[in-house]
C-alpha cells in the first residue's frame, strides 16, 4: 500500500512538472527581450545620472520631476497619452520593415509629408464634405503619400540595391524641405504672417477627444494599428512569409516567395501608419501644417520599436513610456533650469545603450528554452 502511494504520489508531481513545462519554456522565450530592455533602460539612466551630476543638478530630483511630469497627476497622463499617440504609428514604420530585416529611420519624412497631404485634401471640402468624410479623406490622403514615400525606400533597397536606412534618412530631409516648400508656397494660408501655415480647419472639423478624457482620438487610432500590424505579422500569411524573408532572403526566393513585392508592401503600410501619425498631427493638435510637423516623432519611433522589440503590441506600453519622459520636458526645464532638450539627451543615451545590448541577444543559458523542454522533446530537437 505505501509503495504503491508513493508511486502514486511521485506519478502525480511528474504530471505537475509536465505540465508546467509549456509555461516554462513559453515564459524563457519571452522573458530575455524583457529582462535585457529593462536592464538597459537602468543603465542609460545611470549614465545619464552621471550626465546631470556633471552639470551640477540632482538626478533624483530629475527623476522625481521626469515621474510627476508624465504621470504624477491625471492631466500629467492624460498629457503623456496625447504625445504617445504619434508615437505608436511611428514605431510602426519601424517595426513592421524590421520582419523583413530591413532599418528604416526616415518615417519623420513621411509625418511631415502626410500632415501636408491631410491638410491639402481637407481644403476644397471643408464646409462642403460632412465632417467625418472630410477626416476620413485626409486620413486616406495622408496614407497614401506616406506609404508611397517609405514604399520607395522598399524600391530602391530591392531592385536597385540602396541600403534603406541611408536612402529613408536622405527622403526624411528631403520631405521636410517639400513640406516647407509647399506650406511657405501653394498652400500657405495669407493670414498666417510669422509662422507660415496651410488655412487651419475650423473647430468642428478637428478629431477631438476621447469621451471623458483630454486626450484626441489619435491615441485609439495608434493602439488599433498596433494590434492591426501584431496579427498581420502573427496570423495572416502574408506576415509568415514577411518573418521567412526577413530570415532568409535566399530561403524565400528558392521557395517561389514573392520578396520583391513584401519588401515594397510592408514598407508601403509602414508608412502610411507613419502618414497618418502626421495627419492626427494636424488634424488633432496643430489644427493646420506648419513646420511644427517636424517634431521628432519620425525618430523618437525608432527608440519605441527598439525597446518594443519590434513587437506592435509592447510597443503600446513603451510609447506611453516615451510619451511620458517627452511630456516631462517643460517641468524639467522650468524646475531645474535645464534646457528642453535634456529629454532627448535622455532618449539618445537609451538608444545607444539598446543598440550596445542587442548583442547579449543569446547568450544567457537561462533564457535558452531548449532547457525547460521535456527531455524527450530536447533529445528530439539535438
């Protein structure tokens, strides 16, 4: 009798370790993106702590700033919520190119480019078009210029060879230089003296706020676009064979995989995500293009998606992070006398260090799931 309890017992905690094995190696998958982003999110700030300490400040009472800034109150959220909208649409056009192996870093290009091509849209129907057709026609507008502006970065890196990270950088100026051109130009509005602008859209016209908060609706906009592009990537086919490609390129061309047209096509959406963070940009905060499109955001994205992972769905949580930190400049600057700027100091120092830890990718026994599978699976897989 007590042999065959102990058997029992014995049979049922081999169950247990059985069973808990999928959970295992699902969590050690998982957890090394996690733990090293954390870990380098804790080193940039100590660097940057050595920073503030040689210009005479206090970390801590920059730190406690940066926290009451982007999330000590509920208008401090609601204020970190507006800036993180933008962002979740630029790291997109980041993040969705990176599948393929590609580093895009000109999505400001296309901000710039679809706010002028929202607001160039919105002119002849504004007062004729109801409103939410007037939205949703410079929303299409501003993906549609946008795609095509990244989606030529695709071009040029497939079928002529351009690195695309040189090429998106040399289209963001490019852009910019369009974008000042055009709103300085045909489309200045003759009331706008010290700041040229386009004709600003009247109040009924503007996106507005989410119900019972003061932030636009761009916020739901960035997060439904983040979940959008997490199941194209996970789900559909056309992302499978995106993650083939992005693997090896060589791989997808002998299995008939179309590389060409996924290079250009995920290149094309990133951009219209980035298109239409720059008509949200006009039609939720500025109201008009001006030169105030050009924000950073286009580069502040690539931070977000570094940290995310490339991963649409973390990069919610991170965006609102970064939004947070951006939207914690002007206490910072009126409290500690340190220019507006310390904050890109801070998202520079993160991204240096990101780039430094990328390559610890692997190299932690912990993180190996090969070690949490059954030692049946584990002999299979050797």
């Amino acid at each position: 009798m007590t042999i065959e309890a102990n058997d029992s017992t014995l049979s049922l905690a081999g169950e247990r370790r059985g069973s808990l094995r999928p959970i295992l190696e699902w969590t050690a998958r998982h957890a090394e993106p996690v733990a090293i982003s954390l870990v380098a999110i804790l080193i940039g700030l100590a660097l940057f702590s050595i920073f503030i300490l040689a210009v005479g400040k206090s970390p801590a009472t920059l730190f406690q700033l940066m926290y009451t800034g982007g999330f000590g109150s509920w208008f401090s959220v609601q204020n970190s919520l507006s800036r993180a909208a933008p962002l979740l649409l630029t790291a997109l056009c980041v993040a969705l190119p990176a599948r393929l192996g590609l580093v895009i870093i000109g999505g400001e290009g296309a901000v710039v480019l679809g706010g002028v091509a929202a607001a160039a849209a919105a002119l002849p129907i504004v007062g004729v078009a109801p409103v939410f057709l007037t939205l949703v026609v410079m929303g299409v507008a501003a993906m549609v210029v946008g795609g095509i502006w990244i989606g030529l970065a695709g071009f040029l890196r497939h079928y002529r060879g351009v690195n695309e990270t040189i090429s998106s950088l040399l289209l963001a100026y490019i852009a910019i230089a369009l974008m000042n051109q055009f709103v300085e130009g045909p489309l200045r509005d003759p009331a706008s003296l010290n700041k040229p602008s386009t004709t600003p859209l009247p109040p009924e016209y503007m996106l507005g706020n989410i119900p019972g908060m003061d932030v636009h609706w761009g916020l739901v906009i960035g997060v439904v676009a983040c979940i959008a592009s997490w199941i194209l990537i996970e789900v559909t086919s056309f992302g499978f064979a995106a993650r083939i490609a992005g693997g090896n390129v060589r791989a997808a061309q002998i299995q008939g995989l179309p590389v060409g047209r996924l290079i250009v096509g995920f290149t094309a959406i990133a951009g219209s995500f980035a298109g239409l963070a720059g008509m949200i940009e006009v039609a939720a905060v500025q109201g008009s293009a001006n030169a105030s499109l050009a924000a950073g955001y286009g580069y502040t994205g690539i931070l977000v998606a570094f940290l995310a992972r490339q991963n649409p769905l973390a990069i919610i949580p991170v965006a609102i992070l970064l939004g947070g930190i951006d939207a914690s400049g002007g206490l910072i600057q009126r409290r500690m006398g340190l220019p507006d700027a310390t904050v890109l100091v801070l998202q520079g120092t993160l991204f240096i260090v990101i780039l430094f830890c990328e390559t610890f990718y692997g190299r932690f026994k912990i993180f190996n799931p090969d070690l949490w599978k059954s030692p049946q699976a584990a002999k299979g897989r050797a």
